[in-house]
C-alpha cells in the first residue's frame, strides 16, 4: 500500500509531466484523433478528449473514497446500475467515459487543464485529511491497483501516465 509521501510524489510528477506535454502540443495536434472510442459509434478521442476523461476519473475517485470514509456498501457504484456481468458494466463504463468527452469536447485546452488542476488540489485535499490507518482502508469493488484508498489515489498518476502513453502512440500512427 502506498503512503502519503509516495502518492504525493506520484500525483506532482504525473501532472507535472501532462501538463508540460500537453503545453507542447500544437492546436492540431489537440484536435487530432489519436484514438479509437471504447463505446461502439462512439467518436475516435483527440488529446483534448483523453485529458477531460482524466478529470471525471479523478473525481469519481474522490467520490468512491468519500464513499468509503462514510462506510457506503458500494463505494463504487456498479451494484446501482443494475448491471451483472463484466462485460455490461464495462460498456456501461465506457458510455459514461465517451458523454463526458463529448461534453467537453469543445472546451479549450486551458479549460481543460483548469479542471484538472482544480480535480488535482482536491485529490490532494483529500489526501491531506487520510491518516496511515485511512490510506490502508479497502474501497470494496474497487479492482485498482491494490484495492485501497491508497492505492486508489496513486491509480490517477498511473492512469495519467496511461493516458499520455495512448495519445503519443495515437498522434505518431498514420490516419487512413
């Protein structure tokens, strides 16, 4: 389980590292089509589109560790949809990532990253608060990295890190 200093240091070096990559990009380069949509029909993700996908994971994160801190059965959430089985709840995961990126997807890059800044000083907020004890805490249906609060927090740093792996290789593949 990661501690406080661990997290911290992952979470400054994630963004530090997005934030300066994505000050490089050229305007086109933000509005390219990088990727193909996880949802079927759903519109390929452009850089922009990747970045506003990292600002509703990091807060539905918060939730589910606030969540957990009030002792919530379904920290998570999937047990509400009513869904069964991986497969449905991940196409129900991934209609939920394509509306918010088609809702932000004309938002300017300097929106975008004000989000995620604001996202980032409430994840530290937060972080602030836990003790070693909280850190340690299981989010029960959570299947991130080691399945606790901890472990929780320091999943936005991978999966900041993920995302900017997927948008590079996206922008260097030949569009047909």
């Amino acid at each position: 389980m990661p501690d406080h200093t661990e997290i911290l240091n992952a979470l400054r070096v994630s963004q530090e590292t997005l934030v300066a990559r994505y000050s490089s990009f050229s305007q086109a380069e933000l509005d390219q089509r990088c990727t193909q949509s996880e949802t079927p029909g759903g519109d390929p993700w452009t850089p922009k589109d990747h970045l506003a996908h990292l600002v509703l994971i990091e807060r539905a994160f918060q939730g589910m560790i606030r969540r957990t801190l009030l002792g919530k059965a379904d920290p998570v959430g999937f047990s509400q949809t009513g869904l069964k089985s991986r497969p449905e709840i991940l196409a129900w995961i991934h209609q939920k990532n394509q509306a918010y990126a088609d809702a932000h997807h004309a938002d300017n890059l300097e929106a975008v990253l004000a989000d995620l800044s604001a996202a980032r000083q409430d994840t530290l907020a937060l972080l602030e608060q836990l003790t070693d004890e909280q850190l340690a805490l299981p989010v029960a249906g959570a299947p991130w990295a080691d399945g606790t609060i901890g472990g929780l927090l320091i999943t936005n740093a991978h999966h900041e890190g993920q995302h900017l792996s997927w948008v590079e290789q996206g922008l260097l593949t030949p569009k047909q």
